[in-house]
C-alpha cells in the first residue's frame, strides 16, 4: 500500500504570533507557551484568548508571566507529527529570549536515533511576527515545492537581516516585569516617551520616541534608513489596540515602490505580557 504520508510539517510556538488563518492555510502547528496568572496556568490560545488575557491584564495587581513548553510538551508533538510527515521542520523563537528552543533540542535528543534525525530545528533568533514571517517564507516555499536544504538556506538568509521595531505604548508593562525600573517608567510616562524596541537574538532599545504621534514616523524612518534604492522588501505591521497608527503606517508603506507584500498581525498574549495591551511595530526583510 503506497504511503499516505506527506513529506513536510511545520511547526512553531505561539511566540511567533502567526496569524490564525495562515496557519490553517499551510498546516503549520503551533506549540503554546504557558501563561501563569497568579496562581494559575493556561495555555496560550488554548486555554485562554488574547482577548481573555488582555482583560486580566488590566488589574494592576495581577502577576502575570510566560514560562516555555517543556520537553515532553514538544515530544508530544513531535511523535504525533511524525505520524503524518515524513520529516517536521520546528522553527521557534530566539534561544536567547526563551526556553523553547532548548525544549525542543531535548525533545528531539529523547526521541534518538533514526526518528530525531527527521526533525529539524531551526533557531530565528526572533520573536512574534520577526519568527512569524520566517515561518510563513518556509511553508510557501515547501507548498510551491522547494527542497529543505533551499527552505533552509533562505531562513538562514532572513535571519540575518530581517528587522523587528515595535513601540510599547506605556513603560508599565515593561516595569511590572521588572524590565525596567519604578522611577524610569514613572518619569517615561509622565513625559510620554516611549521606547523604540528592536529585536536581534535579544530585545534590546533603539532609541527613545517623544510623543505617540512620532511613533509611526520614526518606525517607518528605521525602515527607509536600512534599504538601498535598488532594495525590494516585505513587510508585517504589527498592531495591537492602535487602529490608527496601524491604517496610517500602511497608507505611508504603500508609498514606496519597493515594497512587494505587506502582512498583518496581531500580538498576542506571550508578548503582550511583557509589553502590555497597547502595540505598534513593523518587521521588514529584503528579497
């Protein structure tokens, strides 16, 4: 009897922020990461909504943090994945941001010999849409039916020049977490400055926004001051509760002849706990 299985599958980790839609569109599994509220643990996006978690949020007495899936989460997975694929190509998050990398190197380590040989890890050194894009450039590309070896080196491509800047609307979020101190965040919002995050293997600041209405400029000034004339791109608009600056950064991106796709996106709940409910950012890569 010929075999039923088919020869690829994606996964990757809530982390990535991957729309919904696109994820049913091309297969793609999704590990969640684990949200603890207090004393309690949920699922992300199984459990609990963004929309769920967000309105948690909102009480300031609320603790709340993500831990990563644990190794046997991944095993899980990955035996049932293998069931169907010939082979699972498992993309996640910035090992220096999060566990989850780790997680999935020791679950394929436990699954040995012939079987973890048909899993692939590939570290992108990003988070949310910056891991998403990535993930959505494997799967057109296994779809159209390029080779792992071509869908791996053009990851390794991307990963090294793809660019993520996003603003947090409120310092709050980034202080709870002991990101930043009492004082800063306190002076920051008073002031209403704002910082220009920007992501590469870690989270680190780019520079520092006065104003909201300065907001959508200087992303899009990041993006322009990084392309070439001669330079094409693709884009993801990542927004959360900021409509408006959202329809506004894509009426200016549309502008510009070298852009050839723009996707959408919202931050969910595993980023959004660490930056809060209010969210505006771009992630750009060349072709």
């Amino acid at each position: 009897m010929e075999s039923t299985k088919r020869t690829i599958g994606i996964l990757t980790d809530s982390i990535s922020d991957l729309p919904e839609e696109i994820a049913k569109q091309y297969g793609i599994e999704v590990i969640p990461v684990k949200l603890h509220i207090d004393d309690k643990t949920y699922l992300d996006k199984v459990d609990i909504t963004d929309e769920q978690f967000f309105d948690i949020l909102k009480n300031e007495h609320v603790h709340a943090k993500t831990s990563q899936p644990g190794p046997y989460d991944f095993q899980v997975i990955y035996e049932r994945m293998l069931a169907k694929y010939e082979k699972v190509l498992s993309i996640h998050a910035s090992s220096e941001l999060s566990g989850t990398f780790q997680s999935a190197v020791m679950a394929r380590e436990a699954l040995g010999g012939e079987t973890a040989e048909r899993v692939m890890l590939f570290d992108t050194m990003q988070a949310s849409m910056g891991e998403g894009m990535m993930v959505i450039k494997a799967a057109e590309m296994l779809a159209s039916g390029s080779g792992i070896h071509d869908v791996l080196t053009e990851l390794e491509r991307i990963a090294g020049i793809i660019k993520t800047r996003f603003v947090p609307d409120t310092l709050t979020y980034l202080q709870r977490g002991g990101r930043i101190g009492k004082a800063s965040a306190f002076v920051g919002n008073i002031l209403n400055i704002k910082p220009l995050l920007g992501v590469d293997k870690v989270v680190y600041p780019v520079e520092k926004v006065r104003g909201g209405r300065n907001v959508v400029p200087k992303l899009l000034e990041q993006l322009r001051d990084s392309l070439k004339p001669s330079d094409s791109f693709v884009a993801c608009i990542l927004n959360l509760n900021m409509p408006e600056d959202s329809a506004k950064m894509e009426s200016e991106l549309k502008l510009d002849k070298r852009l050839k796709g723009i996707l959408h996106a919202k931050v969910g709940a595993t980023i959004g706990c660490h930056v809060g409910p209010k969210v505006i950012g771009l992630i750009w890569y060349t072709l």
